[in-house]
C-alpha cells in the first residue's frame, strides 16, 4: 500500500515521518486465548484486533533519530495519522516500541542505518 503523509502527535507537536528512504508497513494482531474445555474440545476467545505498523529506513541522520528517542522517552500515547494515497485519513492512538539501529559515520550528528520501530495500537 503507498503512504502519501504519516505524522505522529505528540505533546502537542505534529511531525512528519520524512518520506526519503521510509518504508511503512501495516498488519493486525489477533489477541486471543485458547483452552481446552472438560470434554476436550479447544475453545478460543478472542479479545480484540489490533493494528501493529512498522516504519524502517535504510539510512537516518541524527536529527531525525533524536525525535524519534524523544517520542520513546517520553512513553506517552501518540496519535498517528496516516494519509492514504486516495486522499483518505486515518487516525491510530499507538504506543512506540524500543527500536533499533546501527551507527554508520559519526560526523556532525552521526549517520545511522537499520532503523525499525514498531508502533502498536492502544
């Protein structure tokens, strides 16, 4: 699916995801419990869907790593808005999920490659 906009809200502040190098993906997640009844029979119960977005660039500068550390040390709920290529918004509470990433040059700010986070749906 292709991604025009995805801003994140938080604190107040709307930043735009850069779309240089981005690569965003989108899937749900099924929370659901399995039992055995008495008689043998497996029973499920099924909580909620969730939505779980992944967002990776192959190469990210430093400005850009350092909203992204702000936003995770905040620990707050952020809002996610997703513009689709049809002109169509949508709207996520998400929570961001410790990331990872590898340092490739260190001048200025520092160059970084690797870069996944995963938001998860609140």
């Amino acid at each position: 699916m292709v991604y025009n906009k995805i801003n994140i809200v938080y604190n107040g502040d709307t930043v735009e995801l850069p779309a240089l190098g981005r690569k965003f993906s989108e899937a749900n997640d099924l929370n659901m419990r399995e039992e055995r009844a008495a008689d043998g029979t497996l029973r499920r119960d099924i909580s909620s869907w969730k939505k779980r977005f992944t967002l990776s660039y192959d190469l990210i500068d430093g400005d850009k790593l350092d909203i992204f550390e702000n936003i995770l040390l905040s620990d707050m709920e952020l809002d996610l808005y997703i513009e689709r290529r049809n002109g169509n918004f949508d709207n996520y509470s998400v929570l961001l999920q410790p990331y990872s990433y590898d340092r490739e040059s260190a001048r200025g700010d520092g160059l970084w490659s690797g870069f996944t986070a995963e938001f998860m749906e609140v």
